[in-house]
C-alpha cells in the first residue's frame, strides 16, 4: 500500500544493501578530512550546525548525511570538493530500496495506472499528509526515518511535473476522500491538491462511489506501469511485501480489472464535481 509499507519497522534506516556500503565509506571520509584538520566531533558540528550526536552517527555510517552536511563539511574541512562531490550518491542512497526501485520504472513510464482503496495514491499524496501517514506507522518509526520515506516519496512525484510526463489515471475509493489522515486541514489540502493535479491535462482522477453494488477491486489495490518499450508491469504492496508483477497473463488480469473499475467509477469531470462537494464539507 501506499501508506509506508517500502521498508520494515525494525531495521534501520539504512537498507542493508549496496546503499550500506555508500554510507559507511562517506562516515569513514568524513572522519578521516576532521582528523586531518585536526577538529573533533564537536567541533565540526559546530562549524556546520549539526550536534556531536548527529556526526558521530554519519562517521559510524549509522546515519545518511544530508547533501547540506557534506558541502558544509567540504568548505570547513578544506576537502577540496572531495565530500561534496558524493551529494548525488548519498542523495540517492536516503530513499529505501525498494522505493529506488519503483521510482526508477515509474520513471520510465509512458502510461501509469493506479487504483487505491485505503488512503490517497502515493504520487497524489501532500507532504503534510504523507508524513500524517508515516507518523501513525506501528511499531513507530524514528523522526529519521519518517524524513526519509517522506522524501523519497516528494521525489517520486517528480514525474508528474516532468518535461514529457507519462500519462496518469488513478481511481480513488470515496473512502480516501473522507477519512481524515492528519486531521481536518491536513485532508482539505489533500483534497485541494487533487483537484489542481485533476486539472492537469495528462492526469486523469476518478472517484469510486462507496454506494457501488457492483466492483472489479474487491481483491485489493492495483498498479500498473507501461515502460516506454511497449511492456506493461503490475506492482503489489500489502503488509511488509512488495512485488513487481511481470507474467503476461497476471498483467492481463490486472489491466482488465482496471478498465472494469474505471468504467464503474464516476468519470473524471464527475469525480472533480465530487471532490469539490466533499472538500465542502469538510
């Protein structure tokens, strides 16, 4: 779902992956230009506005630097670009994996479909209501980790304002309409939001009445992803799992369900009309 399932609560905030090995060796240079300048911990921290606690965790490779702590780190240490030039790999390396990995197919894509039951799609999500989302995670995730799986998902709505944008539907249950993830502000500028994304040309978001009797989505959540070479993918999230779906026949499955639910939504004039009166009264 989009609600936050990309990582584990538990593990840290750091995938043990190939971003791991990143991380480890910035905390390793960065320690290593201090120690050369002949600066503490402290020191460093106070020169770039970061606390002791907050270097140690990025020297220990416990932490994932922000790219403001490595130029700032770069200019005091006198590392000659050296840290500063690693702002594009640990930029990367603050997104969990499988986000990386979602993000880099929805940016291939030509066409992108979704249909969401339980709360607002990911890439219609404010940031406000995404971190509302994060934040009501059980077990509890740190104040790290919610900055990082905000983030990353701030940055996976680049494609929707990109140069040459893929074309974008997404069905929404009345349900994600109303409920009031984040409290009553927080929904009506998610609402507000939806209605300016609805007005983009190729954006197209309908809204799937709760008084339907009839429903192909009884099965759960669906994505689709077309690439630009002609193949088309699914994607599943439920609890703590995430798959991409690639066999012919489960794709065809999946894209007939969603032309079904789009042609028993209201259409997308319609579910503009229908947004409008929710976020009236909410």
């Amino acid at each position: 779902m989009e609600d936050g399932t990309e990582q584990v609560p538990g593990v840290p905030a750091v995938e043990e992956d190939d971003t791991t090995a990143v991380v480890r060796t910035v905390g390793k240079l960065v320690k290593l230009c201090r120690e050369r300048a002949g600066m503490t911990q402290a020191d460093l921290g106070t020169a770039i506005g970061y606390s002791l606690e907050q270097v140690s965790s990025v020297e220990r490779g416990r932490r994932v630097p922000k790219p403001e702590f490595l130029s700032k780190a770069d200019e005091v240490l006198h590392a000659d670009g050296l840290l500063a030039a690693l702002q594009k790999d640990v930029a990367e390396a603050r997104y969990p994996r499988k986000v990386r990995d979602l993000a880099k197919l929805e940016a291939d894509a030509v066409e992108l479909g979704a249909y969401s039951n339980h709360n607002m799609h990911g890439l219609l999500q404010t940031e406000e209501y995404a971190r509302a989302l994060y934040g009501m995670r059980w077990p509890a995730f740190s104040e790290e980790q919610i900055d990082q799986h905000v983030s990353a998902r701030m940055a996976r709505q680049e494609v929707i304002r990109r140069a040459q944008p893929p074309m974008l539907s997404f069905v929404q249950e009345e349900v994600t309409l109303r409920r009031p993830i984040g409290g009553r502000m927080v929904l009506r500028r998610q609402l507000e939001h939806l209605l300016e994304l609805g007005g983009l040309r190729h954006v197209s978001i309908q809204v799937m009445p709760t008084d339907r009797d009839e429903h192909a989505g009884m099965a759960g959540e669906i994505r689709l992803i077309k690439l630009s070479d002609g193949k088309t993918l699914g994607h599943s999230e439920a609890q703590l799992a995430s798959r991409v779906i690639s066999a012919p026949r489960d794709v065809h499955i999946l894209e007939t369900r969603y032309g079904i639910i789009r042609a028993q939504a209201l259409s997308p004039r319609e579910s503009l009309s229908a947004i409008e009166k929710i976020l009236g009264e909410t």
